[in-house]
C-alpha cells in the first residue's frame, strides 16, 4: 500500500494541481493508497505572496490570513477525511479561480456548500485543537525536510520504511513512483481516457527512482 502525505499551499493554484493528480491515482489504484493534504505555512509561502517591498504591516496581514485559512481547513477536517478534502478544493477554487479573498464569511460559505454543521465548524476554526493540529503539520513538515509546498512524501509500506521526497507532484511523476516499486504499471494507471495527458514531467530512470524522487 502507499501511504502519501501531500503539503499544501492552502490558497495556492499548483496545489489544487497536486490534489487531484493524487485523487487520480487512488482512484486507480482504489485500496492501495492512503493520502492526507498536509497544509504548509512557511516564510517561503509568504514571500510568494507579498508585493514588492512590503511592509511588516503586510508580512503580518499576509501570514494572518494564510493561518487563518489552514485553522478552517483543519476545522473541516474534524468532520471527516473526505468533507475537509472537499472544503480545501472548493476554497482553493474560490479564490484561484474566482479571484475571491479569503476571509470567514468566505469560509463559511464553503463550508455551507460542503454540508458541514456550521456551529461546529466556527467554533472548531478557533479553538485550541485546531490550533494544536496546525502545530502537529508543521512539526511533520520540518521532520520530512519539506521546504516548499506541492511536495510530497510516498511511502510504499510493503517494502519499506523509507520514504521518497516528490517536490513536482504531476500525475506522470506519480505513475513514476508506481512503477519503480512494483505497484502498477503506467499502461494501467494512463489508461482512463476521460483525464488530459498533458501534465508530464522528466520520466528518466536513475536506479531504482527516477531522478526527481529523493530518499528519506
């Protein structure tokens, strides 16, 4: 089986990109894979955001709101594993593709349209579990060495204890993966038509990994 563990810029477009090439693959493989959407905050996420020349007013507005939006996505998640995936996307897509800003009227509004029970849900986006939850991703984040977001870490739990550092989480890099340990060939995991085949990276062999994979 592999395990995933995917870190995610919560309000950030590539990410959206990683989220579903990894829903792609589970829904491939079914049984076979289990993925959490991990959310990163860090100075680099930050910096990618702000102006030229900000001011320390802005850095703080900027990592405000960024914290703010990883608190409601873990406030989603403490109503299951699949609503809190849905909010993530849905909120990623109101402000990627609808050019929404992010704020909890925006957030609850998601959460409306994902079903949650909204009473839980704002009181959950401040409370000291979510808060504690936010701590826990971040301290996995320093332990897996992640430095930027739309990194991923895939362990094949059958094999090994290792995990393999994926920091360009395209479907072609996925079927990678897959393929060098034993896990589905890529004539398998390409074959649904309905999906685009456009989103390629570098497929090289070196080893048993292909170069864009690192050992943990």
């Amino acid at each position: 089986m592999l395990e995933v563990y995917l870190f995610v810029n919560p309000l950030g477009a590539r990410c959206i990109r990683s989220e579903q090439n990894i829903m792609r693959l589970a829904d491939h493989l079914n049984s076979k894979v289990s993925f959490q959407f991990v959310p990163l905050l860090n100075q680099q996420i930050i910096e990618q955001a702000l102006p030229e020349r900000p001011t320390l007013a802005q850095r703080n507005a900027y990592f405000n709101v960024y914290y703010q939006a990883i608190l409601a996505y873990k406030a989603a998640l403490f109503q299951g594993k699949r609503k809190g995936r849905k909010f993530l996307l849905d909120m990623q897509t109101a402000v990627v593709n609808d050019h929404q800003k992010f704020s909890q009227n925006l957030a609850v509004e998601v959460a409306k349209d994902c079903r949650l029970d909204l009473d839980m849900f704002t009181e959950d986006c401040d409370s000291d579990l979510a808060k504690q939850a936010f701590k826990t991703d971040q301290k996995l984040a320093a332990e897996m060495k992640i430095q930027q977001s739309s990194s991923a870490v895939i362990f094949n739990c059958d094999v090994s204890e290792c995990g393999l550092l994926l920091n360009d989480v395209t479907y072609d890099s996925l079927c990678d993966v897959c393929e060098s340990q034993g896990v589905a060939t890529r004539e398998m995991l390409m074959a649904e038509p309905n999906y685009p085949k456009n989103d390629q990276a570098n497929s090289a062999s070196l080893g048993a990994f292909p170069p864009h994979l690192r050992v943990l």
